[in-house]
C-alpha cells in the first residue's frame, strides 16, 4: 500500500499581499553633476565665467537620465549656481535633486510610491519584501509603511514564510 502525502502551500492560502520596493525602482541611469569642476581655483564660482559655461555646454548628454547635483569641493558655492543647473537639466533629464546617489534613490523612490493607490491594499495583510537584486533605500520603506498603515489590517516585513510583524490594526 503506498501512502501518498498532499504538500499544502500555507503561504500561497494565508491571503497575503507580498509588495515587492524593487518593482518601483527606475530603471533609468543616475548620474552626479559636480559643480567642483566650475570652479574658479577650486575655491569659489565666478558668475561671468558659470553663465558662460552654462550658455554652451551640451545638455542633451542628460536625455532621460536622473541627475544629482553635488559639489565635492568644500567651497563657496551661491545658491544661484544649483538653481541655474537644474533648469538648464530640467528639459533633458528624468529628475534633477539636488544631493548625492543616496538622495537620487529617496527621491526616485518616493515619486513611484505616490504613485500607489493605498486603497487597493484597504483591509489586507501586507508583506513588504525585504531581500532582493537592488539596494532599496530605507525611506522607501518608511514611505511604504506611511502610506499602507491608515488602510491595511496588518504589515509585515521580510518574506512571506519568514515575517517580521510591523503593524496590526487592532479591531
């Protein structure tokens, strides 16, 4: 007599919603625009010759990119300077922040999130993906968890077989 055993999948039946932060990365190329390579000397940016570089260079180099605007050198830099950059940017690149690859990231995150419907995730239990193939900020998943906790029963990170509990509406 064989006996045959039924493997049941608990995860697949226990009504969860895995939501995986990877599916909203931008896929498009994020580069640094530092400002230290206009300075005059390394120390300091001059308006003559700033205008003059910003009338000539070639901003189409940044079509589609995500470009973060930086200055390395511990100089003096008007404010000016970093808005004159990001409206030359602004027609050519996907999104201009000012702040380093870190920021870039929150900021790219933070726009595809708003994006969700918190709505469609009213009354359910949600697992918010912890490992994958790309370095989610921890803001994204701060902002994940400010937009689910008003409307979800519960929020857990991690995996669906191994959670971690975050958040449970108490009824």
């Amino acid at each position: 007599m064989e006996i045959q055993e039924n493997i049941v999948n608990k995860v697949a039946g226990s009504g969860l919603i895995t939501l995986n932060l990877e599916d909203f990365y931008h896929k498009g190329e994020r580069v640094i625009y530092d400002i230290k390579d206009n300075l005059f000397h390394g120390l300091m940016l001059r308006e003559k010759d700033f205008r003059a570089f910003i009338k000539e260079h070639d901003w189409s180099q940044y079509q589609d990119k995500n470009v973060g605007i930086i200055c390395s050198a511990d100089a003096i830099v008007p404010t000016w300077a970093y808005m004159l950059l990001a409206n030359k940017l602004q027609p050519y690149a996907n999104e201009v922040v000012f702040g380093g690859l870190e920021t870039l990231d929150a900021v790219l995150f933070t726009k595809a999130l708003a994006k969700i419907n918190p709505q469609e995730y009213a009354n359910e239990r949600v697992v918010v993906k912890g490992c994958g193939d790309i370095d989610v900020p921890v803001s994204a998943y701060v902002e994940i968890t400010n937009l689910l906790t008003p409307v979800v029963k519960s929020i857990m990170f991690g995996e669906p077989c191994s959670t971690v509990p975050v958040y449970k509406r108490k009824d």
